[in-house]
C-alpha cells in the first residue's frame, strides 16, 4: 500500500514541477515581450535586434526597463 501512494506522491510531484516550469517559462516570454514592445514603440529597434542576439545586452536592457525584479 505504500508503494502506491509513494507513486502516486511522486506523480503528484512532478505534476507541480512541470506547472512550475511552464508558468516561469510563460513569464519569461512576457517580460521579452513587454522589452521588446517598449523598446520598438521608443524606436529602439537597433536595441531591439541587439538584445536577440546578445544575451548580456539583453539583460543590460531588463534591468535599464524593469530595473532589478
């Protein structure tokens, strides 16, 4: 009886993992869009390009918009 009910906790665990990372994923792709509609709507598209192919400008650029989350 043990067993299933260990299994069955574990289950119940990793459930919550997956949650967790599927809801940090879903706020990480808010926050880039939040940055790059700030940055597109202030013309700051060369910025814009920049932080999709730098990830230390990126987060140069978080900070500068959102200061320290």
């Amino acid at each position: 009886m043990c067993d299933v009910l260990d299994r069955v906790e574990n289950r119940g665990i990793q459930k919550g993992i997956q949650k967790g990372i599927q809801k940090g994923i879903m706020q990480g792709e808010d926050t880039i869009l939040s940055l790059m509609n700030y940055l597109l709507s202030n013309n700051r598209t060369e910025d814009a390009k920049k932080a999709t192919e730098d990830k230390a400008y990126r987060n140069k650029l978080l900070t500068e918009v959102f200061g320290n989350k």
